[in-house]
C-alpha cells in the first residue's frame, strides 16, 4: 500500500538555529517555525500563528546554520515525525516535528551584500538522531 508523509512550509524563524552533534558524529540544526494563517470572518480579519520544531540533518543543517538568523523566510520542505519520551515522573509525552529534506531560502538580500545564489539546498539521506 502507497504512503505519503510531506509536509510544506513557508514562515519565519523565531529564534536563531542551534547546532549539535549527536554521539554518533552526525550534525543537527534545529529551528522552531512561525507560520501565519488570516482569515476573515464577517468581515473582521483574524490570524493565528502556528509554531513548528524543525531538524535539519548534515550538510544542510549546517548550510541552514551558516545562512538562517532569527524572523528569516524560509520554505521548508519535509516530513512529519513523533518522537516520545518520559518525563520526571515516568510518563511518556509525545512530540511532533519537521525533519527537513530541502530548504529555500525566501529573504531578499540587502543591497550592500554581493550578490551569492543559495537556491535551493536539498539533503536526501535519512538521519536517525
């Protein structure tokens, strides 16, 4: 039987990656995503922002590292995955994530930088943390 599990995202940074490595030598970025929804109702316009954890594995998460800073547009592109673990007092809490696989980057560059084409940055392999 098929499956599908993509997710797309376009929103700003709300705070500036961080970086790790995990035990096993793999490099980790991580970033938590604002998205914006507006909507009228009754004429009145509304808005919600929903808020993403993202991972960005290897190359791109240190390409996203290098070149993200917090309130960057970004679109993100990805996969959905929970994880779960246990709190303090022994119960098991589960979160859901974004694990990037390609990355655009959707700020204009101010006009005094030179000119440097990112495009797009994609990284197929599969990390497990």
């Amino acid at each position: 039987m098929p499956a599908l599990n993509k997710v797309q995202l376009i929103g700003h940074l709300g705070k500036d990656p961080e970086s790790r490595t995990t035990p096993t030598g793999k490099k980790l970025s991580q970033f938590s995503l604002a998205v914006t929804r507006r909507w009228k109702t009754g004429g009145e316009s509304k808005e919600a922002t929903d808020w993403f954890n993202v991972d960005v594995w290897g190359k791109l998460g240190e390409i996203s590292q290098q070149y993200l800073k917090k309130g960057s547009l970004v679109y993100v592109e990805g996969r959905l995955q929970t994880d779960r673990y246990e709190d303090k007092s022994g119960e098991t809490k589960y979160f859901t994530k974004i694990v990037a696989g390609s990355l655009q980057f959707l700020d204009r560059k101010p006009a005094e930088e030179p000119v440097e084409e990112t495009g797009v940055a994609e990284e197929s392999a599969a990390y497990d943390a």
